[in-house]
C-alpha cells in the first residue's frame, strides 16, 4: 500500500529556459497550468514583485495539496482543482488577462515514482493512470468493457503502437480467464505479445502511453486549452509548453503556425479557411534539454519547449 505522505522528488524540466522565455514582467499575472509539485511555481515567484499573481490549476489531489500549501505561505499564489482547459473560469476570478501560461505537459515524476497510481510499467500496482483518481474510469475498468477494435485503436493512435492489433487481441483472450488490475500484469501480457521490441526500450511504453492519454483525455484538453489561449492571454502575454512526445508536439507546432500567418496559403497567396483574429509570433525554435541536465534529469531527453507570444 502506498503512503499516501511519502515525498517524491521532481526536478522541473528545462527551468531556467522556462523562466527566460515565460516571465515578461514582475507585476504580471501567470498561469502554471500544470501545477505538478510546484517546481516552476516557486521559481517564478521569486521573479515577482507585490503586484504579481501566480494561479496553478491541476487536477491531482496530491499536486493540489502541494499547492494548498504554497498558498498558505504566499498570499500571491492560488491553486485550482481542475484541469488546465479551465482558463477562461481563471481569468475572470482574477479580473485580467494573462501575461504567461505554462503547460508541462505529460505525467510527472511524482505520479510515475507512486506505484499505487499505476502510471508506471516498471512497478507493481493498481492498473489505475487517472490524474485525478476520483474521477472517471480506470485503466482496468475500460480494459474490462472495450471491445478489442477500441482498444487497438487507442493503441495504434496515441501510442504509435504499430502491434496494436496484437495487443488488444491478447488483451481480450487474457480477460476471459482473469481480470487485468495490475501494472506489471499488463506489461508482461504484452511482452509476451510482441517480444522484447527495440533495445533499451520495453515493450510496454508505447501502450502505457496511449492508454494514459485516453484515459485522461489528455489531446483533447491540449486542444481546448490552446483555443482558450487566443483570448485569455493579454497582448505581449507569453504560452510556453513543454512536450513530451510526438503527438502532444505536432498539436503544439501546427496551432503556433496555424495561428501566426505562416499557414499555408490557398490560391492568389490568401490564407486558408477565415482570418484568426488573435495571433501569435513564435519566439525563437523549439528547444532541447541542455547535456547538463540530462545528466542530473533523464527524464528530459524527450522533453521539446516551444514558446509564442500574443501580438496585436
């Protein structure tokens, strides 16, 4: 059983290329929309002056604790329980728009380093992935109802899994004998589907992905959040995400051009489809952990921070 007040350590991706591109001014309002342990929350209110506000919103109760807590010691932060495709509600408690939103998107350390929330292949638990485990359905209630070609698909389109097939099939015949509840229960059903795969990666990362994503509607969120953006940031106002793979990244890259004028043109050099009323300006390339940190961090390898800004 796990407790429920060990600590968990989480370093912050990329936090000083996070703070150079998404603070602007010490008297702004910021929204960490991925709250998570508060690591680039207490960095960048130390940026701040006494007019600066700083919101987190997550829908874990364990990050919601953590940020109950900062709350307490500093009057200039407050914490949301919710998803971070919650903006507009943000904006109007306060009463202005926002000067930098912060996505880090994806599970964090503390939620993969937890057994008991079943986010991991790698440790034995209850085959779980909610962030918010009060809400919703689990990853082994969906696998108890989904019928094989749902679950392929899952497969197939959040995780890239080109075996999906396989998996769901194997899924199916390993429920008519017994219920799959357990982390390392499911790895190993598919190991035994699929084989070893590539080197150096288990076989089960690309199904643990896809099934996390489904389960918490992560692309969907992403999808909302980036429309909201469009009219809560305020002119001169800052988005920087963080990604973690490919899927999450593309949505990122193609809204930032679809929204800056760079779209591609239809005949006569007009652009395609209406004129967006808001526009943003991508400020500098994507950018890569430094080799610094991936020495003290690994789990940074994959992590891609693309940043735009809100023009007139």
């Amino acid at each position: 059983m796990t407790d429920k007040g060990a600590q968990y350590e989480h370093q912050p991706v990329m936090l000083e290329e996070v703070l150079d591109m998404w603070f602007s001014r010490s008297d702004g309002f910021y929204v960490d929309g991925t709250f998570g342990r508060g690591g680039h929350s207490r960095a960048l209110l130390e940026k701040l002056d006494a007019q600066g506000r700083l919101a987190g919103i997550d829908r874990d109760p364990q990050a919601v604790a953590a940020g109950e807590q900062l709350a307490s010691e500093d009057g200039r932060f407050q914490i949301v329980a919710s998803r971070f495709d919650c903006l507009p509600d943000v904006v109007d408690q306060v009463g202005r728009p926002i000067d930098g939103l912060l996505l880090d998107l994806g599970v964090s350390s503390p939620q993969l380093d937890d057994a008991g929330r079943g986010f991991s292949f790698l440790r034995d638990g209850p085959l779980d992935m909610r962030m918010d485990p009060t809400q919703g359905e689990s990853v082994a209630q969906w696998l108890a109802r989904a019928d094989e070609q749902d679950i392929a698909n899952v497969l197939y389109r959040y995780g890239d899994e080109r075996k999906s097939r396989r998996i769901a099939r194997r899924i199916c015949e390993e429920r008519k004998e017994q219920p799959i509840t357990r982390t390392l229960q499911l790895a190993d059903l598919i190991e035994s589907a699929i084989g070893r795969g590539e080197p150096g990666k288990h076989p089960a990362t690309r199904s643990f992905q896809a099934l996390r994503i489904h389960i918490n509607g992560e692309l969907d969120a992403l999808t909302q959040v980036l429309e909201q953006s469009l009219e809560t940031l305020a002119i001169g106002g800052r988005l920087a995400i963080i990604s973690f793979h490919s899927l999450e990244d593309r949505i990122v890259k193609l809204f930032i051009r679809d929204h800056s004028g760079r779209a591609p043109k239809g005949r006569g050099g007009l652009p395609l489809g209406d004129e967006m009323p808001q526009r943003l300006e991508p400020v500098g390339k994507a950018i890569r952990a430094s080799k610094a940190e991936l020495k003290v961090n690994v789990r940074s390898r994959s992590a891609v921070l693309r940043v735009a800004e809100k023009v007139a």
